[in-house]
C-alpha cells in the first residue's frame, strides 16, 4: 500500500492527488514492502535553492529525488523518501519537447520513484535498465514512449 503525502509550495495547476498516487502506486509495485513518500510541487525559485544545495547546480530541475537513509531498526514505517517536482520546468519541457503535459508529468514522477528505488542513470548500462523500465510503466498507463525523439 502507498501512503503519500503530496505538498503544493505554489499555486501554479498541477496534477490532482489521484494522479501522482496511480503514477507512484505503478512505480513502486515492485518494492514488496508499502511505501510512504512525500511529493512537493515547487516553483523555480524553490527549485533552484534545492538543487544548488544538494547538487550544487544554479537551476530548476524537473525532479529531485531524496531518499530515505533511517536505519530500518530505528523507524519502523516504511518510509522511501521525497520528490520535489519544479512545476514550471515539467510544463517548459513538455512544450520543448512537444509532449503531452499529462504523459510528461506521468514519467517525470515515475523516474522520480525509480530514483527512490535505487535505480539511476549515471553510466549508459544504468541508463539503459532505467529507461526500460520507465518506457514499460508508461506503456501499461497507455502513454507514449518519452525517449522516442531522443533515439531518432
């Protein structure tokens, strides 16, 4: 079972509760345990701070993913970890990228969960793993593959 906890820190249209919990819930069916995770939907200005904090980059990025690092005997809830999503930056790349706003909000929140899971994207056999899964989840959510342009 997932628990989340979604967090609105900007009045900027996002998707609704039901929508983040589908996109996660198929994410995270794999983890055999139930999962609880917390999603903030930020604005740019947020978005930045958090990731010149953490990554030392001067800018928003789409998704940041914290995962959870308690020790298992000293919390005994089945916490995974955080997305901050930076509105703006999800809404800019779909219209950049010519992608439907609902099927970019769908993988951004997927390969955030994915990064909660361990997976990552740091060598191109890492990659590759990651990207597979992501297109295999969006597919069974009947959107369209998110690396079809990439690979043209």
């Amino acid at each position: 079972m997932l628990e989340l906890d979604l967090q609105l820190a900007t009045n900027t249209p996002a998707p609704n509760k039901e929508q983040f919990h589908k996109w996660c819930s198929i994410a995270l069916r794999q983890r055999i345990a139930s999962s609880e995770l917390t999603i903030r939907l930020v604005d740019e200005l947020e978005g930045r701070a958090l990731n010149q904090t953490w990554r030392q980059k001067n800018y928003a990025t789409n998704v940041l993913s914290f995962p959870a690092e308690v020790p298992a005997e000293l919390l005994d809830i089945p916490l995974l970890g955080d997305l901050v999503i930076c509105i703006e930056v999800v809404i800019r790349e779909a219209k950049a990228q010519d992608k439907e706003l609902e099927a970019h909000w769908a993988h951004i929140v997927i390969h955030g969960c994915l990064h909660l899971l361990g997976y990552d994207h740091i060598n191109d056999d890492e990659a590759r793993e990651m990207e597979a899964l992501e297109q295999k989840l969006l597919a069974e959510l009947d959107y369209p593959d998110p690396y079809t342009d990439d690979k043209a």
